[in-house]
C-alpha cells in the first residue's frame, strides 16, 4: 500500500480552497505560495482522512465552519510575515 496515495491532510484542501478564492496565485509565483502553504499547514492540526467524502459526511457543519476560520486566520498570518519578510529582503 501506498500511504501518500491513500491518505492526505483535510487542511491542504481548504488552504488550497482558500488560496484559489483570494486569487493568491494571480500576485504570486509558484515559491512564495509553496512557502505560504508550509507556513499555513504548520500552524493548523493535522486532520488526516482517505476521502472526502468522509470528512462531508462525519463533519458537523458547525466544525467546518470552525476549520474554515482557522484556515482564514492562517493565511492572513502567513501573508503578513511572508509580506514582511519580502520587504525587508528587498531593502538589503
């Protein structure tokens, strides 16, 4: 069996959602949304399934809703210090 076929993080999904719903890969190349993702991810729980289905079916909307906050918060954080980051890098 293949582990990284069968079972991945719920939580990529939705930065991956929350990515695409900012338009994030209009402004930014390939390096700095794979740095944001890592920084996203590391911040967040692992919630580890085999399907999504699993997760629409298990998941109360309530705990949804509380994940999808949680990815919100991260990504802004993410941005900032990535922003930052950047600007300082560029001053040098």
């Amino acid at each position: 069996m293949n582990y990284s076929d069968d079972i991945h993080n719920y939580y990529e999904r939705l930065v991956g959602d929350r990515i695409e719903e900012l338009e994030l890969q209009r402004r930014y190349d390939q390096d700095f949304l794979a740095d944001l993702c890592c920084l996203v991810l590391n911040q967040l729980p692992p919630r580890y399934i085999r399907h999504e289905v699993d997760m629409a079916f298990f998941l109360p909307p309530s705990k949804r809703l509380d994940m999808e906050m949680q990815v919100h918060k991260a990504v802004n954080e993410a941005l900032e210090f990535l922003t930052e980051r950047n600007k300082s890098q560029n001053k040098k």
